[in-house]
C-alpha cells in the first residue's frame, strides 16, 4: 500500500500537536500538587501516549480495521489529563473568586459571634434598648476618632445624650490623654458598658475583645478587597490564616468564660488552604456551577477529545486504497465515462 502524506494529514497532525501541547503544559501544572517535579515527566508521557493513539486511529481507520478498542484506550488516557487540566485552568481563573468569598465569609463569621456573644451577655435593659444603646455607642467611639472633627464634640455630645435618655444615667466626659483620641474613644465605650451590663470582668474583657476584632478585620479585608487582582492573590491567604487564628483563639475563649450551655462554638478551618487541590477544584466548581464554571469544563473537554473526534468524523475508511486521500476532504467522484455510439 503505497501511503502519500495528504493535506488532511498535514492538517490533522498540526491540530493534534497543538491541542496537546496545550494539554501536556496545563497537565503539568495541575499534576503538580499531587507528584511535585514528577508532574513534568507523567504530563510529558501522557501527551506522547495521545499523540501515538491519535495516529494509530487514523491508521486504523485509514485500513479499515476497527478502532473501538485505541477510542477506549485514549478516552482512558486523557481523562487523567482532563481533570488535570480542569483543575489547573479553573484555580487559575476562580483563585480571586475564591479568596474573595472566603475574606467576606470570616467578616460574616465575626459578626455573627460578636451577636451570638452578646445575646448571652447580662445587661440591665431590655434587648431592644440594649442594641439602640450599644448602636450608640459604637457611633460615639467613631465620632471621637474622626480626624475632621476629634473629641467630644457637637455630634459626640448629642449621642451622649442620646444614650443618657435611654439609660437614665449620666455620662462622665473624660478627656483624652494628649492627643490620643483612640484611648478617650475605648474609654467612653467601657464607661457605657458598665452602666449598661452586669458583666463579669473576665465578661467585660471578652465583649470588647471581640468587638475590636470585628471593626479591625472587617477593615483590613476591606482594605484588601480594594487591591488590584495580582495583590489580592499574593495576600488574601495569609490575612486568611491570621484572620481565622484570631476568630477561633475569641471564639474558644468565649466558650470558656460563658459555658457550653451558652455558646457553642466550632473552630474553623481555611477552605483556601485546598486552593490547587484537584479535589478541592471539582468540588468548588460543582457547588458553584455557572456559566464560568461551565465554559471551563466545556474547554477542558474539546482541548482533550475533539482532535479523536475530528480524526473519526474526517478519515474516510479505506482511504488510501481508494483515493490516496484518506479524508472525506479529498474525496473525488470517479467512474467510468460512457461514450455514446454514433
């Protein structure tokens, strides 16, 4: 059988050389979480595999002969480039999202102990007064921190009247020590909570810790977000891991000093810790699955199975003997010519 190399092949070859290439490097990295600098090497054979089969099909479909068994052996072989790829591609993509979603998840997991805290705490109020009290107050804090207008000023001394109405009680106005409105800002708060609680020291302590954590991390994820995409990716994990470090120490503490009965609390762990996990990958793709999610998985799809299908659908069985083509793109109407007698 004499074989000519034909534009089909040409084209067939170009194509598959490229959509592997592209497999084996993205292969690559996705492997390497799970074999380090070995990746290179396994993503090196499976792409060489690839290649050999695609051209092995043609052959097979060229002479006629069947090819269920290399279609299998191949899907077989590219499923383990597939969820390489997948993973590969979507962490590179979905990191941000992924930080992103985390920083605003521990805010909500502050706020969410800094109310669970103070709905266990004993105060000599209603719960309704106590939160229009404790809303004061926090504005109050803010006021005699603004860099505009610092101290007990006009607006301060309206919600310390505010809060001496709801109370019935009077409030003292201290002074700042120099210039140093944080420390007058947090002693104005402690005097507002004890007019109001009947906390414990140890209670008392515990409150304003948590509080101050709350504004302080809520800032500094704030602050984060506002980084280009680059610095956000760079940063987020280790403002992650403090963050969180410092909500589950408050969070154990809380436990301690209000009970089992009152508060229970589950530490947390840094779900972005898996970023570049295959698992993690799929599983944060399945939970979120969207538009994004579904051209990624469609992408990993075609990079590593269209080129069989296309070889299946073009190479004409038996091309060769009948046509020196082998693709349905060379193939020529042929026939004897009838040529009527006269």
């Amino acid at each position: 059988m004499n074989k000519k190399t034909t534009p089909a092949d040409l084209f067939l070859g170009i194509l598959a050389l490229l959509l592997i290439s592209v497999s084996f490097y993205q292969t690559w990295l996705g492997l390497q979480q799970i074999f380090g600098p070995a990746s290179f090497v396994i993503a090196l054979v499976l792409s060489l595999l690839l290649l050999f089969l695609c051209w092995m099909l043609r052959n097979a479909k060229l002479e006629g002969k069947p090819t269920g068994s290399l279609v299998g052996i191949y899907i077989f072989i590219a499923s383990f480039c597939f969820i390489a790829n997948f993973n590969a591609l979507y962490t590179r993509f979905m990191k941000t999202d992924i930080y992103t979603d985390e920083l605003r998840d521990i805010n909500k997991n502050f706020t969410t102990l800094e109310n669970d805290v103070e709905s266990k705490l004993s105060y000599k109020y209603n719960k309704i007064t106590t939160q229009n009290i404790e809303i004061k107050k926090k504005q109050l804090m803010e006021q005699i921190k603004d860099p505009g207008n610092k101290g007990i000023g006009t607006r301060a001394q309206s919600l310390i009247r505010d809060v001496e109405k709801m109370t019935g009680q009077k409030v003292d106005l201290l002074t700042p020590v120099g210039n140093d409105y944080e420390d007058l800002s947090e002693r104005m708060g402690r005097q507002i909570d004890n007019m109001i609680s009947d906390l414990s020291p140890e209670e008392r302590a515990l409150k304003t810790d948590i509080n101050n954590a709350s504004l302080k991390w809520n800032k500094n994820i704030q602050d984060l977000l506002l980084l280009s995409k680059k610095e956000k990716d760079e940063m987020s994990q280790g403002l992650i891991d403090e963050s969180l470090a410092d909500y589950n120490k408050l969070g154990s503490r809380a436990q301690t000093v209000l009970g089992n009965e009152k508060i229970h609390f589950e530490p947390l762990e840094s779900k972005t810790q898996q970023v570049g996990k295959i698992g993690f990958a799929f599983e944060h793709a399945i939970k979120n699955f969207g538009m994004y999610q579904f051209v990624v998985l469609a992408g990993c799809i075609l990079l590593d199975f269209v080129i069989v299908i296309i070889i299946l659908l073009v190479t004409n069985p038996g091309g060769h003997n009948r046509n020196n083509g082998g693709s349905v793109f060379n193939n020529k109407r042929s026939g004897k010519t009838i040529i009527p007698n006269n």
